[in-house]
C-alpha cells in the first residue's frame, strides 16, 4: 500500500506532484493498472491543454510502453512502475519518463520492423517500439541506478 502525498488516504498508487508543470504516479506494474496510467497521463495533457488528436497518439504511444513494463520487467514477478509527465510552456511540449527497476532492457536498441513484409512474413514483436519512435519526436533509453528510465518528448505545437 502506498501513500498519496498532501492525503491521508492510502491506495495501490501515489500521486506525487513535484512542481506545477510535473507530477509523478507510482504503482504496481501490472496490465490491471492501465487505465490508471491513462487515466493519469490524460489529466496531464488536458491540464497543458494539449490538442485532442496528440493526446489520443501520445497515449498510444505510452500504453505500449506501460503494458511491456507490465508483462516483461519483471516477469515472472512483478514490481513497481513510475510514470513521469512534465510540460514546458517553450517550447509547448510534453516530456514522459517511464521508470522501472525490472531487468535492463533497451526497446530503442532494436532494429526496427520491416512494415513492408506481411505480419507472416515479419518477425514477431518490435511494433509497439516502433509506433512509440514514429508518434514521438524523441525516444531515449537509459539505465541509471538500477533502473531502467524510458523518456518520450513530443512537442505540443504541431
């Protein structure tokens, strides 16, 4: 059970707001907890007043790289996933950090897909990553601490 700060409320989740253009949520990483990181990140870009058709790509793009926290970090265990989001006035933009202490794994390591191959023909996996890196305008991976730290920028002025 965590805490959520300025509450006295406990939940499966905190919600920690850091300053005024940042906040953080911490929880359990499991696929159950999706709509919760949703839910979440949608607050967020709602409260940047980010256009309707980038939120829907940016949360595309960060369900992908929640639900592989949730199925492969851990496994077969589970742990703890942070998901960070912060705003910038200038340029109009939206940074999200995805923080896990599971296995180190770099998804923008991977060769990606060849998309011109039918899904028979092709590889199986790598298509999350890849829709991530084409939604987003920058992608970057570190591992830092024993823990695995996945940035996704996208500018909020298209």
């Amino acid at each position: 059970m965590t805490h959520i700060f300025g509450s006295s409320e406990s939940r499966e989740q905190s919600l920690v707001l850091p300053a005024a253009n940042a906040a953080k949520l911490e929880l359990e990483a499991s696929v159950e907890a999706l709509p919760q990181v949703l839910a979440f990140l949608e607050e967020q870009l709602e409260q940047a007043d980010c256009p309707m058709k980038l939120q829907m790509q940016i949360s595309i793009a960060a369900e992908e790289i929640y639900v592989n926290i949730a199925h492969y970090a851990y496994a077969p265990q589970t742990g703890m996933a942070t998901v960070e989001v912060e705003t910038s006035a200038e340029p109009r933009s939206v940074t999200i950090r995805f923080i896990d202490g599971g296995k180190p794994f770099d998804p923008t390591g991977k060769a990606d897909p060849d998309v011109t191959l039918s899904a028979d023909e092709r590889e199986i996996g790598g298509l999350g990553i890849f829709m991530t890196k084409k939604i987003m305008d920058d992608v970057v991976y570190e591992y830092r601490d024993g823990k695995n730290i996945l940035t996704l920028k996208k500018r909020l002025d298209a």
